[in-house]
C-alpha cells in the first residue's frame, strides 16, 4: 500500500517537473508489463525502466526513433496468462506532443539478477494498443552494459521498415553478430559460429583427443554456436524378438528414415566390392520371384550399414568392443509387412580392403534359430548408433544450429522470417550446448554407451560429408530412398510405393501442412519472386548459412541447396527447415524410451562376436544361448547408464510448446496472419485424426505391430497445451529442445 501510494507521488512529482521544464505533455500514454518469472529474490518494480522508441520521428543526432524518457514499473498484481502464474505491472510514460507512435522499447534492468519478461501491452488511443511479443530474460545492466531492446510485433521487410526504425534494426542484428572475439557469457545475446573444437581434453592424455570437426576436407561437419567451453585441438514379452517387429521397427521405429529400395542385386558397395549374400540365400522366402523380379518391382529393400561403419571398424573394434558392419536385406509382403531375407556381417580381412563376409538366414528353431538371432542383435547395434549419432544428433541437432546463428545475425526481430521461425529455435542452442559437454564430448555419455567410442563423432563427419539440405525435405527423402514415386496430383507432389510406411504417411501429412502454412505466409509478405531477391536481409541469412554456418557444403556442384531467388525456392527451403526442426526431431526422440527402454531390442555395443562352430565359444554358445546373449550386449553400468539417458530425452517438459501453438497468442498483431495460423492449427487436427483412424485399422500391420505399441511419434498433439508432460511418446514440439 506504501509503496503504492510511493509510486503515484514518484510520477506526479515526474509530471509538474516535465512541465515546468518546458515539456507539452500528450495525455498520458499507458501500459501493461507481464513478467512469468525472477531469478531469486529481485523485484523488478524496484529496479527496472522502460523507454520508448518512437517509429513516425527519428532524432536527428542518432538517427534512431526519438527516444522517450524512462518510465517505472507500478502496482505489482499477480495474474495469469495461458495457465502460467505472471505479475502484472502498470507504466505511464509521459511524452513530448509530437512523439508520435512507439515501435520499440528499451528495458534497464538496474537490479543483481535476471528476470523473464513475457509483453508489454501499451494503449496508444481509445480503441489501439501496441504489443510487444518479449518472452525473453533481462539481465542486470551492470553485466550487459546495454538495454534490452525489443520491437513491436507488426513485421516489416527491411526495405519497408519505418525510416525512425532502420538504424535501430540494423544496430540490434549489428550486436546479436557481435565481433567474433571474447568469451561467451550467460547473459549475452550474441550468435556466433565455431568449429566443434571443444570435444576433446589433451591435457587428459592421448584417449582424450579428438579431431576439430568442420572447416576442413577430412571433417567437414555443420558449424556450432561459439560459447564460453574451454576449447581443445509392451503385449507379448518376447515380441520384440520376433522377425515381424524386427521388420516393422525399420518403417515405424526410432530410425524410420534410413531403410531404401534395393536397386541392383546383389548389392554393391564403396570401391565396387559385392555383397556375399546371393540369390540362392534368398529365393526361397520370394514369393516365387527371382532375386531380379522381386528387385524390379521394387520389392526387396536393405538397410544398409557397411561401407561407413566400415572404413572405421578395425579402429573402433580396437577400443575393446566387437561390433560388425552389416546389410540387412528385405522382402516387401503381400500384407506390406517386411520380412526379413539375411543378414550380411562384415569384418576387415588382412589384405588391403579385403573383408571377411558371413551371411545369416532367418531360422525358427535349434541353434540357428539363436545365432540369427545373435546376427539381428548386431543389426540392431549398428541401427542404434546411425540413429543416436547421424539421424538424431548430425540430421537435426547439428543441421538447424548454424541456421540459429545466421538468423539471429541476419534477421531482424521485426522480420517477417523471423517471426515465422522463432519458435522453431526455442532451447536449441542450449541443449546443444549441454550436449557437447556431457554427452558429446571425449570420455562423454555417448563415447562411453555407443559402439564408435571415441570415433562417434569423426564417424559422423564422414557421413556429413554426404548431406544435402534439400534432401532432408521429407517428399525428396522418399523419393531418393525409392519409397515414393512422383506426382504432381498429391499435395505432397508424390505418391507412396506401398501405404503401410507410418513414418512416410504420417509425415506427409504433417509436411503438407507445414507447407501450407509457409507458403500461404511467405506469399503474404512476398508479392513476387523480385520481392524475395531483393530482401536484403534474407539473402544475408541465406548466404551466411551456406558460406559459413554449413561452410563446408559451400560448393553446391552436388545440388545441397536452392537458390533463394523466388517465393516458391524460399517456401521450400523454410518448410523444409521447420519440417527438420519439429516433426523430423520429434520422429526420432521421443520414442526412444518405448523402443530403446528394454536395453536388448536396442542394444548399443558388443562385447562378443558371434562363435564359429567348432571354435570353444561356439561350445559355450551352445550350452547356454541365453547367458551367451546376455554376456555379448553392454554390461549392467552401461545399460543404466544408456537407460537413464533415453529416459531424460524422450520426455516433454511442462512448458513445451508445440506445432501449431505459439507462446503467446499476441505474437503478431496482423489478424490475417492469425487467420492463416488459425488454419495451420486445424489442418494439423485433421491430421491427427487421421492417425488415429490409421492406428485403429487392423488391415495395416505395422501400426502397432506384434509388440502393441500404436506410432504416434508424428501425432502433432494440439490439444496438449504444456500440461501433460513426461514420456508421451506422442506430440511434436516446435523445435529442437531436447
């Protein structure tokens, strides 16, 4: 109450000073402040003031928007805003006659510690108001020594922007790039590129090392954030066994992305070396085709994990493991379910290139029942750290994160693009960040759980080398896999070789919509291609992500990307980006503790090699299948370990927001734009429903599949509003965020 009355006294005392001082005063100008959260016990009230930018007069000795003077935050209440407990402030700026319309404010915060600033809603007339969408921490100025800038939510291309405003806007993207020197701090807002050069520990002695990935041709690797990181040169228990969920996890498991169409036979890997595996291995489980009819009609698939475990294998079996490189050949059935043909598992020979090749066949019974179960196991291995490794971490972690940087540098908050792929960023460099401190790096989480051990990542370098952006887009995937076939008649612009591909179904309809709604938005603000090519701003990101942030995929004489010359090129690449960002990730994270949550259907290392009859293993083998099994995948530590690593990743926090929501239903001030997010939102309901339907069709096998568990990894989840939290196995967040 004191303070209240305080508070009043404080601005009238303001006011007859501003008066007497000369200053014709408009009728005083009002806000909301909304803070979600303090850091400790500070008290923004008591030490924070806001001014306004004007965006219709720009001050003739900065050339920024005339700059009003401060105002202080007053009569603190306790609110709540979507469901999340906030305090809401009252502010009265007192302005000069001719200030004109605010369109940025700056926020001092004279206090010790940070606090989470939601908006700032200021009534500019009767029936107007101004937004400012913030979300966003403020830091003492003691540690930043600069306000907080931000700028209404209305959306401008640079060329566009109000003249008060264009030096402003080309300062703030000028800060966010910084000067590439310094060490990082916590609270700084600055986007900056690095090489992954922080992984290794010298000082640790010679296991510790590891080799800088990117800016060179033997690692080339997407380019991190630089920070302050010390630098370095269900159902039935025994399902999961079965062939059929075997098959199955291939189309609608952890790593659905990578299984393809066979397209000539036998098949032939790096350097032209043929498979051992030949017709007469397979023949009989064709259906009565030939190995060359079942390939022509594309019937036989592979899941192909020889020639870049390969050229590394003596190195990583080395470290103590016993792993194989391995091709997995199947058959598609009448029912479309995959039946497995072989198994082909490769160890380097003495010579030079040469290889020692031994080919397993499905059995149901005896010791060749155990042994090819032995020979999936090892599959799976091999699956497990593709998937962890290259399709988890390189495909979406480390693909998005330069195209975080380049934004920050190059887009202005006020862009349309910008605002478009905000919420596709949220909490991605931050994990990242944890990623290559704990888990990534040498003697880290993963080197100690997964087979490449300290090559894991220099493994993936390798695999990176083989990356292009425009292939990530979900309809070339398939189409480069040979799952799809062209048409122009699909929304998609394909059609699927066989519809029981939940992944491939599912994706396509979450894809359409997050084409549809780009395309709609980008055309909104886009009028023509000349529009696109002359976005100053836009093409600054789009040169600085290829140039830099994915420097080493600079020369496009392999086709890695489009060229942002047209509305159509630019729909795509953003689809494209937030296709990697929401759905991608969430395919193949939060169903990792379903699948991967009993240790042996995803085991992710060896210890044994498979026995050859007549050798004293194979004896043992024999004696016990069970306990050989259980001595050949990770030890208990390790599962535990792995376990509680899957379990933390695959879960959703309280505050996830997901595709099709925004933090904040004022994050722009444009209702047509509301509008055709409003659709985006029921385009992606319509797509649960259909998941749902297709999850309660008996006819489609690999739904759920021997083990029950229903694919709802795609199951977008809009009703969800950050309530349900924890392992869902369901749900698509808007960005990489864990």
């Amino acid at each position: 109450m004191l303070q209240d009355c305080w508070d009043n006294l404080r601005q009238k005392v303001i006011h007859h000073l501003n008066l007497l001082a000369g200053y014709e005063t408009q009728p005083v100008l009002r806000g909301e402040v909304v803070v979600y959260r303090t850091s400790g016990r500070s008290n923004p009230a008591k030490s924070t003031a806001i001014s306004l930018y004007s965006i219709t007069r720009a001050d003739e000795n900065t050339g920024f928007g005339k700059l009003s003077r401060e105002a202080s935050l007053r009569n603190g209440k306790k609110t709540k805003h979507d469901g999340v407990e906030t305090t809401t402030y009252d502010v009265v700026f007192y302005l000069e006659a001719d200030f004109g319309t605010p369109g940025a404010i700056a926020v001092k915060n004279r206090g010790r510690r940070e606090f989470l600033l939601k908006s700032v809603t200021l009534e500019v007339s009767e029936n107007r108001s101004v937004h400012f969408d913030c979300n966003s921490w403020v830091y003492p100025i003691i540690k930043t020594n600069v306000d907080r800038l931000f700028f209404a939510n209305t959306s401008y291309l640079p060329s566009q922007t109000p003249a008060a405003l264009q030096s402003l806007r080309q300062e703030e993207l000028a800060n966010l790039r910084g000067n590439g020197r310094g060490e990082r701090k916590e609270w700084e807002r600055i986007y900056d590129y690095d090489r992954y050069n922080d992984l290794g520990d010298p000082d640790k002695g010679l296991h510790h090392e590891r080799p800088i990935l990117g800016g060179t041709r033997s690692y080339p690797y997407p380019r991190r954030c630089r920070t302050g990181r010390p630098l370095s040169n269900q159902a039935d228990e025994n399902a999961w066994m079965s062939d059929e969920e075997f098959g199955r996890e291939m189309l609608a498991g952890l790593n659905p992305a990578v299984i393809r169409c066979l397209e000539r036979f036998p098949p032939v890997g790096r350097g032209g070396k043929v498979s051992s595996i030949t017709a007469s291995h397979i023949e009989k489980n064709l259906e009565g085709l030939s190995a060359d009819q079942a390939v022509e009609l594309r019937r036989i698939f592979i899941l192909d994990h020889h020639d870049y475990i390969m050229q590394y294998l003596r190195r990583i079996n080395e470290q103590g493991v016993c792993v194989y490189a391995s091709r997995t050949l199947l058959f598609l059935r009448h029912d479309q379910t995959l039946k497995p043909l072989a198994i082909e598992l490769s160890l380097p020979g003495d010579g030079k290139g040469a290889e020692i090749n031994r080919v397993f066949l499905p059995a149901s019974q005896g010791g060749e029942r155990a042994l090819w179960q032995l020979a999936k196991t090892h599959v799976a291995v091999n699956d497990s750290g593709h998937h962890q490794l290259i399709s988890h971490w390189l495909h979406t972690h480390a693909a998005v994160e330069p195209f975080i940087i380049a934004t920050r540098r190059q887009l202005s908050a006020m862009h349309p693009i910008y605002k478009l792929l905000d919420p596709h960023f949220k909490d991605t460099m931050h994990i990242n960040s944890l990623a290559r401190s704990i888990l990534l790096n040498a003697g880290g989480i993963l080197e100690m759980t997964m087979f490449p051990g300290k090559f894991a990542l220099e493994m993936s370098s390798a695999i990176y080398r083989n990356w292009r952006f425009r292939e990530q887009a979900l309809p070339l995937d398939l189409l480069k896999r040979g799952i799809a076939l062209e048409d122009p008649g699909e929304p998609s612009g394909v059609r699927l070789r066989f519809e029981d591909y939940p992944y491939a179904i599912d994706g396509l309809d979450v894809w359409v919509a997050i084409k549809t709604w780009v395309t709609n938005y980008c055309a909104y603000f886009y009028p023509d291609d000349r529009s696109v090519a002359s976005d100053v701003e836009i093409q600054s990101w789009w040169h600085e992500v290829r140039t830099i942030g994915h420097g080493d995929k600079r020369n496009d004489e392999d086709g890695c990307w489009l060229p942002l010359d047209s509305v159509a090129n630019l729909s795509q690449t953003l689809t494209t980006l937030i296709w990697i960002a929401s759905a991608l990730h969430a395919s193949l994270n939060f169903g990792q503790f379903a699948y991967a949550g009993y240790p042996p259907n995803r085991p992710t290392r060896c210890r044994k090699f498979i026995p050859h009859e007549g050798t004293p293993e194979f004896a043992e083998y024999l004696r016990d299948p069970d306990k050989y099994f259980l001595e050949m995948v990770p030890d208990r530590f390790t599962t535990t370990l792995g376990l509680a690593l899957i379990e933390v990743l695959s879960g959703h926090t309280a505050d996830e927001v997901y595709l099709g929501q925004r933090a904040s239903s004022e994050w722009t001030d444009d209702s047509h734009v509301l509008h055709m997010f409003q659709q985006f939102g029921d385009d992606l309901r319509k797509v649960e429903k259909r998941i749902e339907e297709r999850n309660g069709n008996r006819g489609l096998k690999n739904r759920c599949g021997p083990a029950q568990v229903p694919y709802t990894l795609l199951y977008p989840d809009t009703s969800n509003l950050g309530a349900e939290k924890g392992v869902t196995g369901r749900g698509i967040p808007n960005s990489v965020s864990i």
